[in-house]
C-alpha cells in the first residue's frame, strides 16, 4: 500500500476521533494492500483508558483474519505509540511501524523508550517515523487541546 494512502486512512480516523471530542489519534493497520484493521482514540466514550486507536485497530484486524497474529501487517499511525500500545504492537507481531508526530512524553517506539525494538523481546518491529507528515498531526493535536483549553 502506498504510505500516502495509508495516512490518509489514518487521518480520517484522527479526524473522527478529534469530532467525538477525544484526542485526535488514528490507526490503521494493512497486509497486501487491503485494511484489516481501523481504530481512533476512544476512551472517553468508551470509559476504558486501553482504547487507543492502535489497540482499537490491532482488535479489528485480527477479527477480520480471525486469528491473534499480525504477520506480514503494516501498521499506520498520527502519533508515536504508548508504552501500551508499543506492547501490544510486538506481541501482535505487526512487521512495521510508519507513525506522523513523535511523542516526547509518552513515545514508546524510540523518543522515551523503544519497546518494539528492544532486543530483549522475542520480537523486534520495523519503525518508520514518516515526518512529511509531523506537522499535520501536531496541528489537529494542537487544534484540540486548545479547544479543550478554552473550554476549561
């Protein structure tokens, strides 16, 4: 799949979650060029703090293939996963990691930590920060949390 697309995928996730008032993070996650799995931040509607769109996107794609192995799955994303996230990632066993906006207080794939390619794991997944794309994502996170701000 083109990375392009796959963004654009991920952003209109972003854009969903941004409109239902959560924070505004997208995931996508493809094999072969088809979308196994789409996912946006939802844990205020949800009231579960693990409802992050990667978690949300790991969920979907394996209920379409029916199985708890992502092998071979590319995984697209507006922020740099959490710590959370970054586990879930490996033990799903996702091949690459391409995500927008690096995360310096939370990111778990190389700005705070590198989960997903510690080699003490059994797995090691491949990141691909894309920053032609940085500055879209910072600006819907900015967007967001000023509204929140001026709400407050």
């Amino acid at each position: 799949m083109n990375i392009d697309y796959g963004f654009r995928l991920a952003f209109e996730e972003a854009q969903l979650a941004f409109e239902e008032g959560e924070v505004p993070v997208g995931a996508v996650i493809v094999r072969g060029g088809r979308i196994l799995g789409r996912g946006h931040n939802r844990m205020q509607a949800l009231n579960d703090p693990t409802a992050h769109a990667e978690m949300l996107a790991i969920t979907a794609a394996c209920g379409t293939l029916s199985e708890g192995r992502l092998d071979g799955c590319d995984l697209y994303t507006t922020l740099e996963p959490c710590p959370m996230c970054a586990g879930a990632i490996v033990l799903a066993r996702i091949t690459r990691l391409f995500y927008a906006a690096a995360d310096p207080r939370m990111g778990a794939c190389g700005s705070v930590i590198d989960i997903v390619r510690d080699e003490r794991l059994c797995r090691r997944v491949e990141v691909y920060q894309q920053t032609q794309f940085e500055k879209e994502a910072g600006e819907l996170l900015e967007r967001f949390f000023k509204i929140k701000r001026e709400k407050s």
